[in-house]
C-alpha cells in the first residue's frame, strides 16, 4: 500500500515528546483536538449504525461480523492519520511523484484486468479477506501531488500551468472514469476546482473550466457511454415520479432511503428499532446509504447532530486552511476540505433525493477498508498542517 | 479588495460549504420533521404484510342435532396456472405427465389430457391455484412434497373441505360451497365484506342454505400480521387474531324423514317408469319429482326432496369440466335444481279444494248444495267443442256436494263453479275474484322460504292476461279476451294456472290448520360455533289467513278424508291396509294433463285428521295419475309418519336404498 511506506521513513525521534512542554512551537502542543474528537464522535456513531443495519433481519439476531471489521478499519486508519501526522507535511512534497506514480500504476493495474469487478465497476484489489481501492488512495495522493504543484507554481496559474495541473488531476480522473466510478471521478473534480480556486486560478480559467465541465456532463447523459442503469442512477433524482427510470432500482433505491429517513421523523424510532433498517430495505444500507440508518432510528436530532458534527470538521479544516503556515498547507487543506465536503453533500444529497446516485461513501460513517482509510489520512494531513503552523 | 486575495477566495470557499450544509439541513427537516407521517405509512406498509387465516364453516344440523354438513382436512393437488404459463411446452407436458403418473401410483387415474382440460376450465378464478384433484392420498403429498423442485407450478395442500356424512342425502336443501367468484366478491353485503373479508381463495354458499346463511356460516377469517424483509420473507409473527369457526344452522328438516321421502319419491319415479299409462298421451318418464313435508302447526319444513340428486360432495375440491356440464345439462333435467321449489305446474285436482273455498267465500255453494254432475259440463249459453269440459273419461257422478265433490274428483261441480265465478262476476266481485281469492293461499307469490331460487307459480286472471299479452306482443284480440273456458279450467287446476311442489304442501298446511298460512321455514336455529348456545331462534312467520268457517272446513276435509278411506275415493287403493281410524289421512290426488306428454302426477294430503302434524305434497312429472303413482309415495310416508312402521334412522354415507317396493299397489287408480 502507498500509504504505509511514509511510516516506515520516518520512525517516532526519541526524544521528541519530551521538547513538547518546552518548546511552544512544538507541533505536539497543537494538535486539533476539536477535530479528533468530532472524528472519533462520527467513527464511533458510524460503527454502531453499521451494525445496527448488518445485524440481522430478526430483531433478535445480533451478527457483529461488520462491525468488528469495520473496528478493524478504523484501528488501522487511526494508526495511519496518526502516522500522517507525525511527519512534516513539508516532506511529503518530495515524495509526492512517487506516490503519484505508484497509484498511477494501481490504477492502470486495476482496469487492465487485475481487478476485481463489483456491480460492473472493476475498482477493487482483492487481498485475502480484504479489498484495495485504489481510486481512494488516489485522491490523497492527487491532493499532495496538486498542492505540491500548485505551490511550486507561486499561485500564478498561467495557462501553461493550469495545464499542468489540470493534467496532475486529469490523469487519475480519466483512469477512475475507466472503471467507472463515477462518483469517484467527481471527487476528483471538487478536489480540482477547490484547489484551483484557492491555488490562484484566474477566474475566467474557473469559468470556462466549468462551462467545459458541465458541457461534458451533459455530453457524457446524452451519450451512449453510460449503461442505462447508471444514467438512470444519475437523472432519477430530478423526476422521480414520471420518469421510466422511477421502475427501476435506481428510484426504489431513493424511494427506500427517503422512506428510512423521513419514518424515522423528528426522534427516530431509536436504535436498533428502525424496521427499514432492519429488514434490509434499503440496498446498500452499511456502505453508501449508512446516513439512513441514523435518519430512521436516531430521527432529526440525531441525524441533525451528525450533520453538525460533520460540519465542524469541514470547519476545522478550512480554519486549518486558513492558519496554515505556508501556501503548501493551505492547498492540502483546501484539497481535503473538497474532497470532505463533496463527498459529504453528495452521499447525504444521494440519500435524501436532491443528488444523484453515485456510489460515494460517507467518510468515517460507510463501511469499508479502503475509504476508512482515506479519511482517517485525509485528516491526518489536516491534523498535520494545523501542529506545525507555528514550526 | 483584490479578488485574487486567497482570503478572499477562502471565504468564497467557505460560503459555498457552509450553503451545501443548509441545503442537507433544510432537505433533511423536510423529510423528517415536515413529511414524517407520509413517510411513518410508507414504512409499514414495506414492513407487514396482512394475511387472512380462513376459519371453519359453521355446521349444519338436522332438527335432533344430527350433523348433515361439517367440516373435514382433505389433500387437495393444485396447479397453479401462471407458474404453468411460463414453461416451455416441453418442460410442461413433462411436468403434467409426471404428476398424472403419480397420481396414478396413489390410485387415482389421470392423464395430461384430464390435468389440462381441468388447468384449462373457466370456472376458476386465474389468480389462485386450480384443484386438480382432491382428497389424495397422504403418500402423493409426500411425493410432491420431496419432488418440489422437478414440479414446478404443482403443491399439495391440506384444506378443511365440507363433509356430508349423509352423503347426498338433503343436497338441495344445504346445497354446496365453491371457490367464490369475481361476481360474487363483488355481490356479497358491505358488512360482511367487513367483518369477515373474502379472499379469492375462500369458500361461499353457492346454493341452498350454505348460500342463503352464508353470513352466519361464514368464519370469521383470522388476521395475521407478519413482518417482511426486503425479499417478502417472513421475519416473524407480529400479532395475530385467531380466525373464529361460523355459526351452526340447526334445520327444522329430520335427516330420517328426509330419508324416508327421498326414498319413497325415488320409488315412485322408478314405478312410473314401469308402469304403463293408460289413457295417457305419452310414455311415462319418472325422470324429475318432488316431495315436500311441513308441520301445518308453524310451517317448519321437515323434509324436501327434489330428484334428480346431487351429491354436494361430488363439488367440495372443485369439479371437473364433465361432471359440471352433466350436472347443468337439460337432458339430466338440471339436477341442482330443487323442483320442490323451482319447478312450477298445473296442480291438477289437488287444487279444487281451493277453488271451493273461493267459491264458499263468494257464496256461490253452501257445504251441501248438490251440483248434478252428468259427466260433460257444457258452459251455459256456449255451443261448440270448445264449450263442453268433460270428467275423466266422462264418467258421471250424479248428485255431487261439496264433501262428494273432492272424494271422488268430479271435474263438473268445479267446472260449473269456475263458470260461475265468470258469468256472475258482478255478484262475486268482479272478474278478478275467483283469482284474488286463490291468490290468499298463497298461489302466484313467493312462500317467503329460507331456500334461495324459489319460483312463484302463477294464478292467471283476466287483468294479468293482459299485462302478459302486452308483455309478449304477439297476442291477437281473440288471446287477449278472458273467456269463461279459462274460469272453467282454473276451476280444475288446469289451463295457465302453476303452482310448485311446497306453495301445494304450503296451501294443504293451511287447510289443515284451519286457514293461517305459515311462512315455510328450513332454519331452526343458529348455534355459536364455538360454545354450541342458541344465538337466534327463528320463529314460526304468520304470512297470511284464510277465511274457513266451520262447517266449510268440516265438509271439506270430511271429503278429503274419504279420498284415502272412502269406496269411490282416488286414493282408496294406495291407502288400503293403512290404520285410517288411529290416523285419518286427508288427501286429495292430481293428474294434470299436459300437451303431448304423459300427465303430471300430484298427491297432497295431511294427517292425522284430528290435530294435523305432517302436510304433504308429492309430484311426479311425465308419470301418470297421481292416484297410481304419486299417493303411494306419500303412503310410504305416512306409514313412517304415523308410527305405523318405524321410522328407520337414516343411513350415513352409504348410497341410498331406493324404495321400489312401495306398499300397495294401488292399481289403475284414475286421477
């Protein structure tokens, strides 16, 4: 895995805990505890939705094979963000191309035939028991790279050099579309505008980019790239009522996730009571539909509680971004802020019928290895550029 | 300030993420707090699923609590047509072959041919299984059972099915249940669709009392609220109402008089076939008779045979196609219908004492006036073929009173009254007098018995000769005229007069209890299914009086007593050797002539004279005098009826002993 060899570069220093009381610069002495603890807060919440909705459809089964994976998952993705944290995010700068082209490699690997194919997408590794994602470890990796790039060019975005970096993000994105995971590939694009923007992008730039951007969506619908499936995943939640795609699964989907949210009405019918979930009507309930699961049994004011707790993290990562030291942090920022909150409005949009389908997991909350990780990370570099603004 | 400010750019930044947090905000405050309700039923609605659990039927009992009709598990094989319609037609036929080779295993012969010609019968609803074949063995259902999954379409179920122990015996009256129709989904009363909903797979009443009490036989049907995953697997049971058995009908019937009458009525048919008819313009066919038994004191109905019978049995899983046609088909004269009430005839000489009780009423005789009866009746001021009625092979009676009138069935005395009826309608009260006094027995009306299908005969008269003959349209002026030849022939029971089987033992009813008309009734009372306590008496219903002084009432049964007992009386030879001083029988015969066939022939009576507690009619179509043949089928009962032989319990389930040896022969009896 990309991500592991950052770790072994650079052991813990003896010695460096005891400069923390001394030395006021001391990354150690400003560690983002609010964001650690809303992470853990939303981790800890996501496990017990994940088991609530795995557990079994009798209400007295009681199946922890999930949620002790997904314990798993989180154990090794808060070992990684830790692990993230401790080396200057300055350092990564040098092993950015590296990393770049590591994914690069999984990703051809992965549509080349290696992959595992799920649900007509060929995105996984199949390790042992467990999957590898590349496309999620892509987006950090295209995170450092871009604001590795974005930092060298000074903020000033030529054509040339938007071009570059255009191309920085291009690549990966083009190689996940190959799959397709489109909903990945939208991160991708959030990540890219995000950053263009903060990175000094002209505005005109940022106006054609989208005008080029939205005139490829359309082209993409209208064409026949997509499955008739996926298309219908895609337009299903702008007309759910008349459109013939509304038979399909795609609009049963919504319709149950709705269904789920909105029964569970301003209390929720608490935990482990909500029948939806329960009895399995809503497909894919522990990975991209988890939000369901807190919507039905935890009602307005867990969900509510959810999305605030979600909210204070993007907030701690764009104050991040704003406190950073250098233009360097920022952009990490700016990127991990893109790809959180895109991700966050697509997955609960999704749920609740105001976005399309796409399979995109809610971070900390859908259960799965390779996003875990990814969000424990991404927040890792948060965590690492908000320690180090004074050093 | 600089747009290009990265702080600037930040907070546009920040902005757009704190919009999207709003829009997730408000979206979710709708579809929780807002539209909750509308989402709170839809989830129900994923999560049970309702099913009925049927209930037993109530039972039917006779009026000693014997058990005519109850419930019994039977192994029925179905099929199920829309699994069926997607095989292959190979893959069908092989399916098809498979289970009739199995049942032929388990002893009941069947080809593909037989299995597609019931799959492919109308009669079954298309959305449930149709029964191919009923009462199986055990060994076919564990057969289909293990073989599941090479028959595909085909399932063996226990069902509760109706039971007869008595075999066939009563079909009309209980009558049959089957799979309930779209129509009569439909048709049934909004408040049984409340308390006890039908579901397509459910039981009704299709006739008889099964029919006419279905809402208190009816279960009420068991809900059972389940709850589903996303597959429609059931999870568990969320709650349950248990079904409740319906309620028992206790008849009035006694299953062992029943036994008695269809016997009797089945040997009297099968006599009539032997017999040769003298004097009658065709053949005797015995093929369709009736025999009805009432309690003159309330109108109880205690027995009512109608042949040809049915077995209700024969429909309990579902008939087949053949079975069903034999049993609607003319040329078996209809054997579901219950002639005693559906069939309608000229009552013949069984109707005179009605027409003398008019006449008495009308003031037209007394008791004792004497009519000379010469043995041809010409009406008066009328020359012609047309105008001259004669008796029975002209034989004349002399000096005949009202008593002599009905002993010895003179034709003339009530010739002369129908004619008179006519000719003085302005001192009788007009020219529908004669019919609206006939009307009081009865006759042209519903009896208002609790059996469904029941016709109301008809009492001609000049006024519904007219709504007839605008009805059919093609009456010329001469049809449309009443003549006094129509008085003359009504007078007889004869011309456009019908009657049927129990408006004849209805009317003989009240005869014999001094002239109140009863309501003839099958139902006793209804029983609680469960704790067997009476929840509803039906009581005896008063439909109407007679008018019967004394000395009419003394005259006339005085002349229908001597119809059984008297020298010269019809039916002195079918009651020869019967204890008629202990138990004085009052009858009166009936031939009722009919184009180009050979006569309908009536008996009706009641006894004993003193206190009547058996009204009788029999009738027997195509099959001669009513003296010859019909008075020894009601001879047969009254020997049982009047102690004078015992009366044998009826037999359960074995096939019923037809009485061919009716006790005696009374000879070549006329009329």
């Amino acid at each position: 895995m990309a991500t592991t060899t950052f770790s072994t570069r650079r052991p813990i220093a003896p010695g460096a805990l005891g400069r923390l009381s001394r030395n006021p610069a001391s990354p150690w002495r400003h560690v983002d505890v609010v964001l650690i603890g809303c992470v853990v807060a939303v981790a800890a919440l996501g496990c017990l939705m994940i088991f609530s909705s795995t557990r079994g459809r009798n209400p007295a089964d009681f199946d922890t094979s999930y949620l002790a994976r997904q314990l798993l998952f989180i154990g090794i993705g808060a070992g990684a963000m830790a692990l993230t944290a401790l080396v200057d995010y300055r350092r990564y700068r040098e092993l950015a191309p590296l990393a770049y082209l590591a994914v690069l490699l999984l990703l051809v690997l992965v549509v080349s035939g290696l992959g595992s194919e799920k649900k007509g997408t060929q995105a996984w590794f199949q390790l042992g028991p467990f999957q590898l994602q590349p496309s999620e470890l892509a987006k950090i990796v295209v995170v450092v790279t871009l604001a590795s790039v974005i930092a060298h060019f000074e903020s000033e975005l030529d054509i040339a050099r938007l071009g570059a970096v255009l191309a920085v993000v291009g690549v990966p994105m083009a190689l996940i579309l190959l799959q397709p995971d489109l909903g990945t590939t939208l991160v991708f694009v959030a990540v890219g505008m995000g950053m263009l923007l903060i990175g000094g992008a002209r505005v005109r730039h940022i106006v054609a980019l989208t005008a080029v951007g939205v005139s490829m969506v359309a082209l993409v619908l209208n064409s026949g790239m997509l499955e008739s499936y996926q298309r219908c995943r895609l337009t299903v939640f702008v007309d759910q009522e008349s459109s013939d795609c509304a038979a399909r699964d795609a609009g049963y989907n919504v319709d149950q996730a709705q269904v789920a949210t909105g029964a569970g009405g301003p209390f929720g019918k608490g935990l482990f009571n909500g029948t939806q979930t329960r009895l399995d009507n809503v497909p894919e309930q522990h990975t991209d539909f988890i939000f369901t699961a807190v919507g039905e049994e935890l009602g307005f004011i867990g969900s509510g509680s959810l999305l605030a707790l979600l909210g204070l993290i993007a907030w701690r990562i764009w104050r991040t971004a704003q406190m950073a030291r250098d233009p360097l942090g920022t952009l990490i920022c700016v990127g991990v802020l893109s790809m959180f909150v895109f991700q966050v409005f697509e997955n609960i949009g999704m749920t609740m019928g105001i976005m399309p389908v796409t399979g995109i997991p809610l971070p900390f909350m859908s259960y799965g290895g390779s996003s875990t990780l990814t969000a424990f990370i991404a927040m890792g570099l948060v965590l690492n550029v908000h320690m180090r603004r004074f050093s | 300030m600089n747009p290009d400010s990265p702080r600037l750019r930040l907070s546009v930044l920040g902005v757009v993420t704190f919009s999207l947090f709003a829009a997730l905000f408000a979206r979710l405050w709708y579809l929780q707090v807002m539209a909750n309700d509308e989402f709170q039923v839809a989830a129900e609605a994923n999560r049970i699923r309702v099913v009925a659990v049927e209930a037993p039927r109530g039972r039917i009992l006779d009026r000693d609590g014997q058990v005519i009709v109850d419930n019994r598990v039977s192994v029925q094989v179905t099929v199920d047509r829309s699994v069926l319609g997607e095989l292959e037609p190979e893959e069908r036929h092989a399916v098809l072959s498979q289970v009739a080779d199995g049942m032929a295993r388990s002893g009941i012969p069947s080809t593909v041919e037989v299995l597609e010609e019931r799959i492919a019968d109308d009669r079954f609803s298309p959305y449930v299984p149709v029964p191919v074949a009923g009462d199986v063995p055990e060994d076919l259902k564990i057969w289909i059972d293990e073989h599941a999954d090479e028959l595909p379409s085909v399932a063996a179920n226990r069902v509760a099915v109706r039971h007869y122990p008595y075999g066939q015996l009563a079909g009309h009256v209980v009558g049959y249940t089957g799979k309930i129709s779209k129509e009569e989904v439909d048709s049934v009363t909004r408040e049984l669709a409340e308390t006890k909903p039908y579901t397509l797979n459910d039981e009704i009443g299709k006739s008889g009392i099964e029919r006419l009490y279905e809402s208190e036989l009816r279960g009420t049907p068991g809900v059972r609220r389940i709850e589903v995953d996303v597959d429609g697997d059931p999870v568990r049971i969320i709650d349950e109402d248990p079904p409740a058995p319906g309620d028992d009908i206790v008849l009035n019937l006694d299953i062992d008089v029943q036994a008695v009458a269809e016997q009797a009525l089945q040997g009297g048919l099968e006599r009539a076939r032997q017999r040769s008819c003298n004097n009658c313009e065709a053949p005797s066919v015995g093929a369709v008779g009736s025999t009805v038994v009432l309690d003159p004191h309330d109108g109880d109905v205690l027995a009512m045979a109608s042949f040809p019978t049915f077995s209700p049995a024969d429909l309990v899983d579902g008939i087949s196609g053949t079975e069903w046609s034999f049993l609607n088909d003319r040329a078996n004269r209809y054997p579901l219908n219950n002639w005693a009430l559906q069939g309608q005839y000229a009552p013949g000489s069984t109707f005179k004492p009605f027409t003398a009780q008019a006449a008495l009423k009308a003031g037209l005789i007394q008791p004792n006036t004497v009519i000379y009866d010469d043995g041809v009746y010409e009406v008066p001021g009328c020359r012609g073929d047309s105008c001259r009625f004669s008796n029975d092979n002209s034989k004349a009676f002399g000096n005949v009173d009202l008593r002599k009138s009905l002993t010895v069935s003179s034709d003339f005395y009530y010739y002369d009254l129908g004619a008179r009826f006519w000719i003085d309608q302005d001192n009788v009260g007009g020219p529908e007098a004669m019919a609206d006094r006939l009307k009081e027995w009865g006759f042209h009306a519903d009896t208002g018995i609790d059996l469904p299908s029941e016709q109301s005969g008809r009492i001609p008269s000049p006024e519904w000769l007219r709504t007839y003959c605008d009805d059919v349209g093609t009456c010329s002026e001469d049809d449309r005229a009443w003549r006094t030849g129509k008085s003359v022939n009504m007078a007889i029971g004869q011309g456009e007069v019908l009657v049927t089987p129990l408006q004849l033992a209805s009317a003989y009813a009240t005869l014999a209890n001094g002239g109140t008309r009863w309501v003839p009734q099958v139902v006793r009372e209804v029983r609680d299914g469960v704790t067997r306590e009476v929840k509803r008496t039906i009581e005896p219903k008063k439909a109407g009086t007679v008018e019967m002084a004394p000395d009419w009432r003394q005259a006339m049964i005085d002349g229908l007593v001597g119809v059984t007992t008297e020298e010269g009386g019809t039916a002195l030879g079918a009651f020869r050797g019967f204890p008629s001083d202990a138990f004085p029988v009052a009858a009166k015969t009936g031939t009722a002539q009919v184009n180009n066939k050979a006569p309908t022939a009536l008996f009706a009576a009641f006894g004993p004279r003193a206190d009547p507690s058996f009204a009788v009619s029999v009738l027997l179509e195509e099959s001669g005098y009513g003296g010859a043949t019909a008075a020894p089928v009601a001879r047969r009962l009254f020997d049982v009826l009047s102690g004078t032989e015992p009366l044998p319990p009826a037999s359960p389930g074995g096939a019923l002993p037809v009485d061919t040896q009716l006790s005696p022969d009374p000879g070549d009896v006329r009329d």
